[in-house]
C-alpha cells in the first residue's frame, strides 16, 4: 500500500480475523485505538493503535508480519505482544505514530 495507513482503513475490519501469512497465528482487531495526542494536528496522520486478541499460550514473537485479513486485504505491520492481564488471552499492539 503506498498511501500511509490511517485508523479508517483497519476500522472495517474491527472483530475480523488476521492470519500471520505462512505461519500459523490468528488474531482477532479488537479495536483500533485513537488516543488524543497533544501536537498530533500536525503530524501527517493521526496516531493510532491497532489492539489485537489472540490465544493464550503460544505467543507471537515481536517483529513484522504480513497480517491477512480473512476475505480483505493484507497489511505489513509490526505486531508486539503486550501486558495481558485476562489470562485466557494475549493481547498483541501495532502502534503508528
């Protein structure tokens, strides 16, 4: 995708499924978060988070993945896994400043 990723294009597929490509992982977007940021009028988008549900127990390593979204199209994004309390799950955070 050439033109820079904003909150509007993730917000379709929020409670969709994301397939790591060639790997086993499935997610579910749980929401794309749209913090207010002081000084971000300025930047050229707006930041945003894209927080992500998936299993507990077998954990996405941190990096960048090619994320398919199930009958959409894919994303290359930085995934990280992040402080999960709710232990039946594991969070996983793609952030864009």
């Amino acid at each position: 995708m050439a033109e820079p990723l904003t909150p509007q294009h993730f917000l379709p597929y929020v409670e969709k499924t994301f397939r790591v490509a060639g790997g086993h992982h499935a997610f579910i977007l749980a929401t794309v978060d749209t913090p207010p940021m002081p000084g971000s009028a300025a930047a050229s988008r707006q930041p945003f988070n894209l927080i992500f549900r998936g299993p507990a127990g077998d954990v996405l390593v941190e990096g960048i993945y090619m994320l398919e979204v199930e009958g959409g199209p894919s994303f290359e994004l930085y995934v990280m896994p992040i402080h999960t309390p709710d232990r039946t799950r594991q969070d996983y955070q793609s952030a864009f400043n």
